[in-house]
C-alpha cells in the first residue's frame, strides 16, 4: 500500500524493516551476530517479525529484541516500545475464544 501500511505490518514490523534496511545487513548476518550474543532466533522469525506476519511475545524474543536494538545502533527500548501487550495463552487464553 503506498504511503500506508500493507497487510499484516504493525508499526514495531515497519520500524524493525526500516531499521534492518538501514543498517545494510543481511537476516543471515543479523541472526549470526545474535548467536553471538547468545541469542537464538531463526531466520524465518526474523522475517516474520519485520513483515508483521508475527510479533516478539515470549521472554527469550522480547531479550532478542534488545540485542537487535543494539546491533542495529537504535535507542535502548525504541522496538520494544512498539510492541503491544502479549496476547493470553494457556487455559485462560481458550476460556476467551469460546
């Protein structure tokens, strides 16, 4: 969508696309710096959090999320701050789709 978000991104996908764009690294080169950190996170979840098709919930993306920050020399907390509050899981999550 021109001058708009297309389908499926999110402003946290958008700043995460712009950022990677900007820093002129690969996902190979990015997710190999996070190994480095001692930071698993694949390929395929890095593409999906920069296209929207899935955002950072858990403990070990959200600490991910910070390495990113830093290794595409953006301000401590700036990705974060963009994502919304985690959605339910577990018994309590399946009590609220019925």
């Amino acid at each position: 969508m021109p001058g708009g978000m297309g389908m499926g991104e999110t402003v946290f996908s958008d700043a995460l696309r712009t950022a990677i764009a900007t820093s002129g690294l690969s996902l190979d080169r990015i997710q190999a710096r996070l190994h480095a950190r001692g930071v698993s996170v694949s390929v395929t979840a890095l593409s999906y959090w920069q296209s929207g098709k899935r955002q950072p919930e858990r403990q070990n993306s959200l600490f991910a999320v910070r390495a990113l920050e830093d290794i595409l020399q953006l301000p401590a907390g700036s990705l974060l701050s963009l994502l919304p509050p985690p959605r339910p899981r577990g018994v309590a999550s399946r009590r609220f789709r019925n």
